[in-house]
C-alpha cells in the first residue's frame, strides 16, 4: 500500500510540472498585451495555435518556450526557427515470467515517459523580421 500511495504522489508530481506553463496561465500573465490584438489572434492563441503573420510574442505566448532554436541562412536572408517536441506521453508496458527450484513468479511493469530526445520535432516556427513566415509540422507515422 506504501509504494501505490508514493507512486500516485510521485505520478501527481510529475504531471504538475509537466502543467507549469499553460496557454491560460501565459495569457494572464501577458493581459493587457492579449486583449490589445485582433479577435482572430486571441482565438487561435487561446487555442494554442499559431498563424502566418503572428510576432513571436503572440507564438510564444500561443505555444510556451520552444524547445530549441536556431537560424536558417539561405539566398532569401537569415530567418529563425522555433522548433518545438511532441509532448504527448508515451507509455510501456512489459510481463515477466520465471520458474527454477520448484516455484514460478510473475511480474509485470508499467512506464511512461513524457520527454526525452526524440527524432523529429512536432513542429518548426520560422519568423523572417519578427513574424511567423512559414509553419512546418511532421506528419504522423
């Protein structure tokens, strides 16, 4: 009972600080910002979406800190990019079977991971003076 009850606790821990940073949370901290843009902006911001044309205050606000960020130098210029991970946890699940000396156990396991290196990123958010030029997503495998 001891080890379910720690980890519940630790599993509740571990889901609050993956929340720390919600779309809601960055609007209120950035009010008077928010309620200065279009309707059309504050909904997909509120939504947690981003558009051509935003500034990289309204993505930020939109989708939170990027999890990485570089530049991209072609013939055009130099633009930024944004580069954000899927966060959706990813879960496992595994059995064991022994035996040996006249007895037998069984075992079984249960993880799930919400981070970590992955290869792709979930989507690029490329600014070019200031605001979102282009929007690149990986498709789903």
């Amino acid at each position: 009972m001891k080890k379910l009850l720690t980890f519940c606790a630790g599993l509740t821990l571990l889901l609050a600080a993956g929340c720390s940073s919600t779309t809601s949370s960055r609007i209120d901290k950035n009010r008077a910002a928010f309620d200065s843009w279009p309707m059309a902006v504050q909904e997909k911001v509120q939504a947690g979406k981003v558009d051509l044309g935003f500034t990289q205050e309204q993505a930020r606000m939109a989708l939170g800190n990027p999890d990485r960020t570089y530049t991209r130098t072609t013939n055009d210029g130099t633009s930024e990019v944004w580069a954000y991970q899927d966060r959706s946890p990813r879960f496992g699940f595994g059995l064991g079977v022994g035996s040996g000396g006249g007895s037998s156990s069984y075992g079984g396991g249960v993880a799930m991971s919400t981070g970590g290196n992955r290869d792709d990123d979930a989507l690029r958010v490329v600014f070019e003076g200031g605001r979102v030029s282009a929007l690149e997503s990986a498709k789903k495998r």
